[in-house]
C-alpha cells in the first residue's frame, strides 16, 4: 500500500539538542511539506520541497532546516536555535500540481524536557 | 496576500445538521479543499471543489461559490465521530503549496 510514513511518533528532546523527525512516502509525489501545529492551532509551514535537492523556507522555517537528497524522504531537523520546539509536526505530499490535495503522515508529537 | 476566515468552534447536536463556513480572499483561486482532523491524527481528506456548486458526499457536502469567495462543508445525521477540527485549505494557481485556514473545532454532544 503506498502511504506516508513518520517517525518516530513520540519524541522527547532536552534542550540544546538538535533532534531529526523521518518522513518517507512511497507514492511517488514530487512535493513534500513540513508543517507545525500547536495544540488548538491551525498547520504552519515550515519548509517544502518540489523536487529533489531544492527545498523553500515557509512561514516559520527559522530554527528547523531539511534536506531532500531522495524523492521518497524529506527529514526535518529540529535545532536548538529553536526556542519552542514542543509542538505536533506533520509531514504531507503531493503531486506537483496539487490536484488531490495533500495526503498527510500520522505525525509526530515532539516534547522538550 | 491570501486570507481564510473559519469559526473557531462550532457545537452541534447528534443527529442534527450543521454548517461549517470558510470564507477566503485570494487571487489565482484553483480549488479549495476540507480536511477533517481528529484530536492528535493526521488531517485526512473531506472534498475538493473546483467549479460553483454542491459536492455531495455521502453524509457531507461541500459548497463553493467562486464569485463570493465562500465554501461550507455541511454534515448531516451528525455522529458523536464527528467531533473534530475541519480545515478549509485554498489552492491558488502559482502558489507551491496549500493555504490553510485555522481551522474549526467542533463538538458534538448528545
């Protein structure tokens, strides 16, 4: 089946550390999206990707950097430059043009302890 | 710019009917999309509307009036599984992504 995958779901990180949260989709979409949802908020984007090797800062990238070295993976580091990590972060994609809309990774709840 | 405009919170009653409106401002306007989202999951897809008029889907339906820049995602016979947020997202044509609204937090009680 193919799907979008996130791991892990839970993730705790002490402060100071620079944590990786995974995200892989085997559905062969071209664009990948990272956002961040507070409890009772809406999805802010942090960083997406239209294709392999280029990505563009979101609405509130400072403090997170990704990669995409592969179509299938798209990893969002958490750096300590981020003063307020502790937040639920989805991952997404999508076909180039959107036409199907997004379909969503299960999540990752990260906490700083 | 871009703007979407949707109620923080709706309460409603199983069995009834409700109406969740979204309101955007946007140019280059492709789609709108509705997602329901459960408390701690993965938003998960609702409709898409494209062209003005009623998408009828089972026990939701969604509206779209281009020229007013209006949706509302309708839920009939409601469930108490219907609590939930609903996000009204807008494509826009060369925009790489997705605008979200904040999203509407309903309750369903008995």
């Amino acid at each position: 089946d193919g799907g979008i995958t996130q791991s892990p779901k839970y993730l705790f990180r002490k402060e100071g550390q620079n944590v990786t949260l995974s995200c892989e989709q085997n559905l062969n979409h071209d664009a990948m999206y990272w956002y961040r949802q507070d409890p009772g908020q809406g999805l802010r984007l942090i960083y997406y990707s239209q294709i392999v090797n280029d990505f563009q800062k979101g609405d509130i990238a400072e403090g997170y950097s990704v990669s995409r070295e592969k179509k299938e993976s798209f990893p969002l580091t958490v750096t300590s430059a981020q003063k307020n990590p502790t937040a639920f972060y989805l991952c997404a994609s999508s076909i180039s043009n959107r036409a199907y809309g997004y379909t969503f990774g299960s999540g990752t709840r990260l906490t700083v302890v | 710019g871009q703007n979407i405009d949707q109620p923080t919170e709706m309460t409603a009653t199983e069995g009834a009917i409700v109406q969740i409106n979204c309101t955007y401002q946007t140019s280059g306007f492709n789609g709108l999309f509705w997602y329901q989202q459960h408390a701690g999951e993965a938003p998960t897809f609702l409709s898409y509307n494209v062209l003005d008029g009623l998408e009828e889907k089972g026990r939701f339906s969604s509206f779209l009036s281009r020229s007013k820049g209006y949706s509302y995602l309708l839920l009939k016979e409601l469930q108490m599984k219907d609590s939930a947020s609903y996000l009204c997202a807008v494509d826009n044509f060369g925009n790489e992504k997705l605008t979200f609204g904040t999203g509407t937090r309903l309750t369903i009680i008995p």
